[in-house]
C-alpha cells in the first residue's frame, strides 16, 4: 500500500496547543538534509488515516512539503498520543532517502506445526514477535517468515538461526531466543517438583490379562 501525506512548514512562533486548535498536528522531519531537523504541521484528519495504516519504524510515507519544496520517503519514527483520550499530539518523521541502510521493527510471523507440538504434545513458546533489523530502505520487509516445523520438544531457534532476507542484518544479539518447543505441563510441572508417576499394582496387569 502506498502511503502519503502533505505537510506544511511550521511557524515556530505558533504554540502546539494553538496549532491543534486549527485542525491540525504538530510534526517533524528528520534527515532529510543531515543533522537538521524541519518543524512541520499535518493534517489531523490525514494524520489519523495514516497512523492507523501504517506501521512505526516499518512502513515507508511519502511525506510532501510543497512550501520549501521538498519529498521523498520517510518512516515514522514517533507517534505521541494523549493519555487517555483517543487523540494525536505529534508525529516525527525520518528521511530515508540519503540513507544508505535504516533500522525499522518488523513482525515475525511464524510458520507451520513445530513437530513437538504435533508429535509430543508440546507447546511453542514464540519469545520474540517483533525484530529490529538494518536493511536498505527500499528493502524493508512487512515481516519475516519463521519456519518452525523441524523443533522437537526442547529445541529451539535463535536469531541466528532466522532466514533472512538479502542485504537484511539483525540487530538483536544472535544467541537470542526467538522460539522454542516448551515440554507438555504436566510433564514439565511434575519435573518441576520433583514428583514421580508410580504405577499401583492394581494398575500393573497380570501376564496374560489384555490391558
């Protein structure tokens, strides 16, 4: 999905409060010409619209400020919201086009039945949902795909483990737990206190007797 908005440059003399008044945000630009930062307003209208598709540190904006010129690809780095009211404060944008490579947060979405699940009864215990990568910016991902089928009950797989896709690098340290195939609750809560599953002899059968 193709994401755009327009912003106008802001009058520093304008208070935020004032600015909200008017029927629009706060907002700033970062990266888009080094170290300088551009103060903005947006729409609140198309602001809500895009928050609401569009996700954090992951989705690329076409942002357009026609008053400098200026446009190009951008993330949103912030989103600050009231506490309790369904209301927008402020957006901060970064520029990624003179970036050679961003770090953005993107979901794991893990595939398939891990065979200890299937086979043993096992539970999977996904530790990690989101990751933090650095990739170019024209190759950020929507999310990575985990293949869990092969874990057996007791295994597990690292961030190091994970396929990722070209020109794609984890942030995350990798001996990471992303994922792992935890033993059936009952199992793993009679190994937790010590207990042991005695047969009585009333449950033994006798040699001959069908059980």
């Amino acid at each position: 999905m193709e994401l755009s908005i327009t912003c106008s440059k802001r009058d520093l003399n304008q208070k935020p409060n004032a600015i909200r008044r008017g029927g629009r945000l706060p907002a700033v630009l970062y990266g888009h010409n080094g170290d300088e930062s551009l103060a903005l307003t947006v729409d609140t209208r198309e602001a809500d619209f895009l928050v609401r598709d569009a996700s954090i540190n992951n989705t690329l904006v076409t942002v357009d400020v026609p008053d400098l010129p200026w446009k190009g690809k951008a993330l949103i780095r912030e989103v600050q919201s009231h506490p309790w009211k369904s209301q927008l404060l402020h957006l901060s944008f970064f520029s990624v086009a003179a970036q050679d490579s961003v770090e953005v947060v993107v979901p794991l979405n893990y595939v398939g039945t891990a065979k200890g699940v299937r086979d043993e009864g096992g539970i999977l215990d996904t530790i990690v949902t989101e990751l933090a990568i650095t990739c170019p910016p024209s190759d950020i991902p929507e999310s990575i795909d985990v293949d869990v089928e092969a874990l057996g009950v007791g295994e597990s797989l690292h961030v190091g483990d994970l396929n990722l896709p070209k020109g794609v690098e984890a942030v995350a340290d990798d001996v990471k737990v992303a994922v792992t195939v935890a033993a059936p609750r009952t199992v793993a809560a009679a190994e937790d206190s010590g207990e042991v599953v005695v047969q009585s002899p009333a449950d033994v059968p006798l040699v001959g007797e069908e059980s």
